[in-house]
C-alpha cells in the first residue's frame, strides 16, 4: 500500500476504533463495574477504619479484665490480711475501709467492662456486616464482569481485527508521517487526515484559491491543509476537478 493510502486507512481504522470504543463504555455493564468498583474503594477505607477500632476495643476490653483480676487477687489478699489480724480492731478497720474501696473500684471496672463488651461487639457487627457487602460488591463485580465480556464479545473482536490491520498499515508509513499523524490526531479529535477534492479539503471544506492549489499540487503528496492544518493528501486531487 502506497504511503498516502495507507494514512487515510490508519484514519479511517482509528476512527472506527474511537467508536467502538464509545460503544463499549456506553455499555451498561460498564457503568455498573464503575459503581462497583468506586463503592468498593469506599468500603475499603471503611474496612481499614473499623477493622482498627476493633482491635483498639480487643485491647481496652483485655485491659479492663486484666485490671479486674488484679483488683480481684487484692481483695483476696486483704481479706486474708484481715483474717490474720483478727484481734487488731484499727488493723481490721483499715482493711475494711480498703475492701470498701476495692468494691467500688470493681463496681467501676465491672460497670466499664459492659460497656467495652457492647462497644467490642457493635463493632464486630459492623465488621461482619462490611465483609457481607464486600462479597456482595464482588460477586456483583463478576456477574457483570461476564455479561460485559458476553455481549462485547463481537465488538472485541473487531476491535482485535482492527488492531492487527492498524498494525499492519504503519508498516507502510514512515516514521516522521507516523509522528506528525498522532500529533494531528491528538489535535482534532481523531480527524487528523483529509484530502483534496478537486480544489477542496474533505474536512475543513474551505475552497482553495488557484495559487495556493497549484503550489499544494507541486509539493508532496502528503502535505498540510493551509487553513485548518490538518494534514493533507493531494494524490488524485486532479480527477476530482
């Protein structure tokens, strides 16, 4: 294929492929995986968050049955203190006043561990409830996952065709025009190349003056259109006049 023809196939190919493209993301599933996928990095950070104040509820709740035994072992102890000083009436009063005190500081630790308890199992629920949702989110991931590769499976396959011609047809195209090619396209969305028709771009439709279309038709095949700068095929210019 002759260089001028196979730019106004890479064209054509690229455009086709644009539109392919377009119709794949305007799939449904595609705005669906979209959802999915943005609720599910929502429920990571989520996750992250509770899976924390779970462990910090585990460790205040070990704390406080920790403080518990302890405070428990100490009210043994006084009472077994108390038990030796039978006689000692001030020893044995101290001790009661200390045993008073232990009783409140136990009320207060036992009253504190219900609470850790309902914070701790809040928690777990809720940790629980987040892994329910995230096995919710990617089964629903995969449901639509499939039926997306189902019903784009012959739009896949043209856009594989496609890519292997594409492939194909820059072997005919040179590297400076490859360049200047993408750069064009990026430009104008897609629509990088036109031609003459008769004395008049396809695209930009701005009739040349004789001047300027006899230089055009002197220079390169492959050229710039001088209004709209696309680039710009002159070859068979003649036999459309």
């Amino acid at each position: 294929m002759q260089e001028p023809q196979a730019l106004l196939r890479l064209q054509e190919i690229d455009l086709e492929l644009m539109r392919l493209n377009a119709q794949l993301n305007a799939m449904p599933q595609q705005k669906k995986l979209s959802a999915i996928k943005a609720a599910q990095k929502n429920l990571s950070g989520k996750m992250k968050a509770i899976v924390g104040q779970r462990k910090d509820a585990e460790i205040d709740l070990d704390d406080n049955e920790a403080a518990h035994k302890k405070t428990v072992d100490r009210v043994s102890e006084v009472q077994a203190e108390a038990q030796e000083r039978a006689q000692d009436f001030r020893g044995i009063r101290d001790l009661e006043a200390h045993l008073t005190a232990l009783a409140k500081q136990l009320e207060k630790i036992e009253f504190k561990h219900r609470e850790l308890e309902a914070n701790l199992e809040k928690l777990l629920k809720a940790e629980q409830n987040a892994n329910d949702l995230a096995k919710k989110l990617g089964d629903e991931r995969k449901v639509q996952q499939e039926s997306y590769e189902r019903q784009s499976a012959d739009i896949m396959a043209r856009v594989r065709v496609l890519a292997a011609e594409r492939k194909a047809v820059l072997q005919d195209i040179s590297d400076g025009v490859a360049q200047r090619y993408a750069a064009s396209a990026k430009r104008f969305g897609g629509l990088a190349v036109e031609r003459l028709n008769g004395n008049m771009p396809t695209t930009c439709r701005v009739k040349l003056q004789q001047g300027i279309f006899g230089e055009l038709m002197r220079g390169p095949v492959i050229t710039e259109c001088p209004y709209c700068h696309r680039m710009l095929v002159t070859e068979g210019a003649l036999a459309h006049e």
